[in-house]
C-alpha cells in the first residue's frame, strides 16, 4: 500500500521516476536485503544493474553518461529504494550523491571525463573518505591524513574508517592536509584509484543496521594521487565538503522516508492477520491510534524531505554549505531520522514478539534507522547548524 504522492504536487515525470525506482527496487533489491542483513552479503555487479535500468549518474549531465536528472527526482529514486533494501540505497546515496555529484560539481574537465562515464554506468563504484579515526563531527579540524607534494604528484598518507562502499570502491573522494600550518583551510579533495599502490582496505566494519552496505575502515600508505587529481582548488577542501555535505543531507533522508513508508504498511499488513481475543488486533482502538500516527508522521517526512529537495534543485550548487539550505538541509535530515525512529518503535511495538526476532523485517528495518540520526552530521551538530542561521 504506498500512498500517492500527488498531494505533494509530483508532477507526470516525477511519479514514472518514483514508480520505476520502485517496480525496481521491489523485484531486483528487496529479495538481496535479508541476505544482506544476515551475512553482511553485498550483491556483485549491481552497480552495473543499476546502471543498465538507468538509475545510476542521476543528477550529472547526459554527455558524461548521466541522465540529467533533478535532486527531486534523484531522491524519489532513493526515497524507493529505502523502501525495499535500506542498505543497498546507503551505498547507492554514497556512489550517486557523495562520490559521482561531487565529482560532478567539483571536477575539473579531466577528471570529469576520465571518472564519470564509468561512474554513471555503474561499472566503476564511488566512494567518500571523509571521517577518521578520533575524528567525527570535527572530521576537518581533527584530520591527520596528510597529502605532500612531490613533483606532479601527491604522496597520501593516514587512514579513513565508516566508509560506506569502501572495501567495494574503485573511486574514492579522499580528504588530506596538504598545509598542516592552515588548520581548515589547509585540506584538499582528491580523488584516488583504489587499485594504486598504497591503498589498503584494513578492515571490513560490523553494523547494528545496514548491515549488507559494505562499510570499511582505509589505510593510506605513500599512496601517489598526480595533481591532476585535486577536485576543486588545492587549499579549498573545506569548501567541497561543506558544499557536498547539504546535498548529501538532502539525498539521505528520502531513506528515511522508504524506511518509514515501509514500516507503515507491514504494520498494516501485520494488523489485519495478527488475532487476540478472537479478533484482528487492527479492531482495537489504541492499534489503530498507532496506525494513525505512524502515518501523519510518514507524512510530515514527505513534505519537509520533498520541499528541501525540490529548494536544492533552486539553489546555486556554490551556495551549499551557508545560509538558508545549509539550515533547511540540516532540518529536513534531522526530522527525517528521528521521526522515523517514532514510526519504527510503534511498528516494532505492534509486532509484538515477533517484531523482536532477527529474522523479522520489523526487526531489520528498526536496527536500520538510528545510523541516518549519526552519518552527515549527528542530530546535535544539525541542531548547531540550524540555530546558528536563525540566530545570526
């Protein structure tokens, strides 16, 4: 049962984006997912079933392999995939948004034809090395990965860890200090083969949820990176990440809303078969009162999730990380996740017993969810974004 969504004024195209995500999602992703949860399983190739269905290099321009798409309608296909294989969207958001936009955003003419075509395709797999070790909500301040010149090339060396797509990346986006002296403004992007000497895959993380997204901790060990491999500017790191990370807030919240939408409807599927006192417990008014609930809430992440979306798609890509939609993309993820967590302890709390046992897909989805109040800022560091602006 998922609810349209023309309430919400998704227009012709929108709709056959969402649908097609979703027929997708549906018979390709949800028979991975439980797999994926139980043995940390992630499926070969399906970057390049992505690709082939044209659900792969959303947002990036047709003449490098993409299909021209809107954030709108790139979170509409994110938005799907949560529904049916959470995990698989978290890789997905960290191939699409935080590794192939950004390249797309930032890259020179070089590196945009040289990664983007295979990106789009989903034959090469994108990743993001941000986060180290010691260093979390303070990623930039606290970076230790140190990135020194040598000739025309660079000499990386330091470690990353929470990377999702790490131990499965042929590309990664790599933040390093190539001025020690300059604290924030002393950091650049590049982007890093990961068959090059010097790159390590240390160790394979284990999760609590999303559990099939390959998640990594990296180790860089005199990796060269030629200098034709700086995304952006040397020095101006700090802008590529403080501009990538609204849109990646932006485009990780539609999981949670396919995590809620979800949700919903085994809680009403589970509510009309379940029996006690010789009744469905969907007869019973407080099973009902939580039904209702669970869906305003659903509700209110749609509109907020819909709207911030549709306000990036309105905003100068430069003008990320400042302003107005660094507030409002702060806002919609935060809303997002922890409003999910409410329609999750009711689905949990309806499925009773049974929603406590592993194999459960209540369970799946309820282990799932806290990791979007933590990743691209934890709820607290949102909270401090969004203050901030109103009360500059």
């Amino acid at each position: 049962m998922h609810l349209k969504n023309t309430q919400f004024g998704l227009n012709e195209e929108q709709e056959a984006v969402l649908d097609a995500a979703d027929k997708f999602g549906k018979k390709e992703l949800y028979p991975l997912a439980e797999k994926m949860d139980n043995e940390e399983w992630w499926p070969e190739g399906i970057f390049k079933k992505m690709g082939d269905a044209g659900l792969v290099g959303l947002t990036v321009d047709p003449k490098f392999g993409g299909a021209g798409m809107s954030y709108l309608q790139a979170g509409l296909v994110c938005q799907a995939f949560g529904r049916w294989n959470h995990a698989m969207a978290l890789s997905w958001v960290a191939h699409d948004n935080l590794c192939l936009d950004n390249i797309y955003r930032n890259g020179s003419q070089y590196i945009r034809e040289k990664y983007l075509p295979g990106l789009c395709s989903g034959e090469l797999v994108g990743a993001l090395g941000l986060t180290e070790p010691g260093a979390g909500s303070d990623a930039l301040g606290s970076m230790r990965t140190i990135a020194k010149k040598e000739g025309d090339h660079y000499v990386l060396n330091g470690s990353k860890t929470y990377i999702t797509n790490g131990s499965i990346a042929d590309v990664v986006i790599v933040y390093a200090k190539t001025d020690v002296n300059k604290g924030n403004k002393g950091i650049t992007a590049f982007v890093v083969e990961t068959n090059n000497p010097g790159f390590k895959v240390v160790s394979k993380l284990k999760k609590m949820g999303f559990r099939g997204s390959q998640t990594s901790e990296l180790f860089f060990e005199n990796l060269k990176v030629s200098e034709k491999n700086i995304l952006g500017k040397e020095g101006q790191g700090h802008v590529v990440a403080m501009n990538g990370l609204d849109f990646e807030r932006a485009m990780i919240a539609p999981i949670s809303l396919g995590i809620s939408e979800r949700a919903l409807e085994i809680s009403i599927e589970y509510a009309k078969i379940r029996e006690q006192f010789g009744k469905p417990i969907s007869s019973f008014q407080m099973i009902q009162s939580k039904l209702a609930d669970m869906y305003t809430w659903v509700q209110s992440i749609k509109a907020l999730v819909y709207v911030v979306l549709a306000e990036c798609d309105a905003t100068d890509k430069k003008e990320g990380g400042r302003g107005q939609i660094h507030m409002n993309t702060a806002a919609s993820v935060m809303h997002a996740a922890s409003t999910s967590n409410k329609v999750l302890d009711e689905t949990l709390q309806i499925h009773g017993g049974m929603g406590y046992m592993w194999e459960s897909e209540a369970n799946r989805l309820y282990r799932a969810n806290k990791l979007l109040e933590i990743g691209a800022g934890t709820t607290e560091v949102r909270k401090m974004i969004i203050s901030k602006v109103l009360l500059k």
